[in-house]
C-alpha cells in the first residue's frame, strides 16, 4: 500500500508535466502563425478578383472554377479571364497588340447607287419575224429543185425550184395579148388606155400568182410565155424546212421551204418571280454561250411575258439579239445577265450599302461586327441587320446600321468565335448564356466515358 501511493503520484506528477508541455507548445505554435492567417486571407481576396473561369473552345457553354475537361467532347479546358470592363453582352475589347494579330479590316457604311446582278439562262431562238414560208400561189408540178436540203444558206431574190403551172401560162397568155394590142391601137386614145389599163391588171395578176416584177418586166421584153416559173428565195437567211421534192403536184397554199433569216436572233430567258422588279422593257442584257468561251454577247429586253410558268414558276424574257457573224444558233445554251441600278445619283436616295464580305449569314439572321467608336480600348460590337438585295460586290441596308459606321470586313469570324467562348450573343448564339445544364465543380456526376475515348 505504501509503496503504491509514491508510484501513483509520480504518474500524475508526470501526467500534468506533459499537459503543461503541450499547452505551451500550442501557445507558441499559436503566435507563430497567427501573423500568417492575415496573408491567406488577402491572397484569397486578390484571387477572387482575379479568378478564371475554364470553358470549352467548342462548347461554350461549359463554366468551370478550375482546369479540367469538357464533360462533352473531353477537351481540355481553356482559361477566360474574368473581366471588370464595362462592356455590353455584344461587345467585345482588344488591345493594340491584339488587334494587329488579328489583321481586322474596317470599311464605313455608305450611301452609293449599285447595280443588283440578276443571273438568267436560257437558249438561242429563231425571230420569228424574220422567218418565211415559201408556199405555192398556184397549182402546178416541181419539174426543178435548186436547193435540195435544209441548213443551207440564200441569198435574198436566190432561184429555189422551177414550176410549171397551166394557170401562170394562161396569165403570161393575157399580158401578152394586151401590150399587143395597146402597141395596135394606133391613134385611138380610149382604146389606147382601156388596153393599158387591162396590161397594168394583168401585170397585177401576175404579181400576186408569186412572179417578181423582174420576171414580169422579162416575159414582156421577150415577147415569149415562159413554161417553167422560177420560184425566189423572199428573203436571205438559212433553208429550215424543204417540204417538196422534184416532181411533186402542188396545190395552192401547199407549203415549199421556210428560211429564216439568221442576222437577228431571239434569247429567250427564264427569271424567277422575285427578279421581276428588277427587269424592264429594253433594259440590256449580257450573255455568254459554252460554244464561245470568253466571248460577251449583248441584246435588249424586247418582251416580258404576262404569264407565270406554273410548272417552273418562272417568267419568259425575250431578248433581241444582233447576230451579224451567224455565231448565235437556235438551240444554243446562254446563260445572261441583267444589271439594275439600286437608287440614283442624288446621294440622299442612295441606299446604305455595305461590301458584301461584311455580314456573317446563318441563313434566317444577318450579324455585322461594328467597332464602337469613342472608346478607351478598340472595342467592336456585333449587331443583327435587315439586308436587301444583294447588288455585286454590296448587299443594301435595309435595317441596322447607319451611315459612318465602321463595319469589319475581314476577320469577324475571329470576333464571332472570341463572342462564342464568352459565351456572350454571337452569330451562331444570338441568345449567348450557358447552357441549361451546367456543369460546375462539384455538381452533377462526370459524363461516362464512350467506347474508344478516354474518361475524365
């Protein structure tokens, strides 16, 4: 008994004197990082200032607080430092160095009269008023053929074919008899014009039976009825029917050649509805043909038809065409060009036009990046515009800008994309924002990886 209680107040004796030890080692480890609480805490506010959100080059949407991977397409995230600028949710700044990289160009908006380009095809036709029948006046038989095929080229007053008819003998018969007897008549002057007068009608006779007065002036200077009557070509131009061969019967009105006369064509084209308000009567036309590579033809609106094609929806134009050379064949593949201006030359109706290399089209929508002006840091700002006919190099301005504004012309698609990992409004998001789903740190569960990509 006695020789435990010595024991006993060792132990405790020992017990306190680690106790004491321990709360002045905490004292002392106390005050020695007491002094560094202050700097965590300064450094964690300098870091919320300066904190990065990590997003995604092709999921912007995607905001985490740390590096990382895309939960979509397994990317590597990329940093996109938090700004304090006041800038709008369509703008965005550069600095001078930037900007240089990037090679933005700049053009101002204008007011300037243009010319929209209406892009037609179409095809090479006969004119058709300059195409003739060559049909036969009276009965008779072919006894001679002097062109014997198609797609040769007359001459106008060229011999076509011999005819003999019973009826053109008769009719050479009479004016015959008639010079006779004016020419026997002696002093008589009634009888004289009487016998003139019946002359002049059998000439007419003649005349409308298909014989030129050529012929008629030969049959009376020989004194002679000839049996075959040469047939004439009416006109110059090109055989394109031969509906007779020799020794055929002929009825009246039976139909021998037509010859179209090739020195003036017809184009006819095809223009959707929506080109109509840009096409007018003898408005020039341009046109090209495969046959003739960098050869430009020139015509003129002759016709505009009153009918819509309801099968093609489209409009026929008719162009009169020169064809001097006989380049231009019926049949042939053209393909055209209208030009119309846009305005006139008083600059106030002038539309506001921008190049056309400007906007950035997703095919309903029409953004153009605009460079704000009067401000610290070249700042640009994206706006969505109404455009109208696109005229050549320019689109019309219908809505959205304003004259002076600096729109970019080259290098938007590199301020779209800047807009698009900021996930501010852009060409593709005019909404801007992240997406429903966000994927924070610490959120949902990491996506699954697929087969043959690597997990997360």
């Amino acid at each position: 008994m006695n020789d435990s209680k010595p024991h006993a107040r060792k132990r405790s004796l020992k017990l306190a004197l680690i106790f004491a030890a321990g709360v002045l080692t905490g004292i002392l480890i106390y005050a020695m990082i007491r002094p560094a609480q202050a700097a965590p805490n300064m450094t964690d506010e300098i870091a919320a200032d300066k904190q990065e959100v990590w997003t995604c080059s092709m999921h912007p949407q995607i905001r985490q607080p740390k590096p990382g991977k895309c939960p979509i397409c397994f990317m590597d995230l990329i940093p996109v430092a938090s700004s304090k600028s006041e800038l709008g949710p369509r703008q965005v700044e550069y600095s001078a160095q930037a900007l240089k990289l990037m090679e933005l160009e700049t053009t101002p908006v204008q007011r300037k009269v243009v010319e929209a380009e209406i892009r037609l095809v179409g095809k090479v036709s006969y004119d058709q008023t300059r195409v003739k029948t060559i049909a036969a006046r009276v009965p008779g038989r072919i006894d001679q053929l002097q062109v014997n095929f198609t797609g040769v080229k007359i001459e106008q007053g060229q011999p076509m074919a011999e005819l003999y008819s019973p009826e053109l003998l008769s009719a050479q018969a009479e004016l015959l008899q008639a010079v006779k007897a004016g020419s026997d008549a002696g002093g008589d002057t009634l009888m004289q014009r009487t016998l003139a007068g019946t002359a002049e009608a059998s000439r007419e006779k003649l005349r409308l039976l298909g014989l030129s007065p050529k012929q008629i002036q030969q049959i009376e200077t020989s004194g002679k009825v000839s049996e075959h009557i040469i047939i004439e070509a009416p006109i110059g131009g090109v055989v394109i029917a031969k509906d007779v061969n020799e020794g055929q019967y002929l009825q009246t009105g039976q139909g021998l050649f037509t010859i179209a006369d090739l020195s003036s064509v017809w184009v006819m084209l095809d223009a959707y509805e929506a080109d109509l308000p840009h096409v007018n009567m003898g408005q020039k036309v341009e046109f090209t043909s495969p046959a003739y590579p960098g050869e430009v033809f020139h015509g003129s609106v002759s016709f505009i038809d009153p009918v819509v094609n309801p099968q093609t929806r489209t409009v026929g134009l008719r162009v009169q065409a020169d064809n001097p050379n006989g380049l231009l064949k019926p049949e042939m593949f053209v393909r055209a060009i209208v030009r119309h201006p846009i305005g006139n030359d008083s600059n106030q109706n002038a539309p506001l036009v921008i190049p056309a290399t400007a906007p950035l089209l997703t095919g309903k929508r029409a953004v153009v990046y605009v460079k704000v002006p009067h401000t610290e840091k070249p700042t640009f700002e994206g706006r969505q515009v109404v455009l109208g006919p696109q005229a050549g190099e320019y689109y019309v301005i219908e809505q959205g800008l304003s004259e002076g504004d600096q729109v970019v012309t080259k290098g938007a698609f590199k301020i779209d994309a800047d807009l698009q990992i900021q996930a501010k409004p852009s060409m593709m998001n005019p909404e801007g924002g992240a997406a429903p789903a966000v994927h924070e740190h610490g959120g949902s569960q990491p996506m699954p990886a697929m087969p043959g990509m690597p997990g997360m």
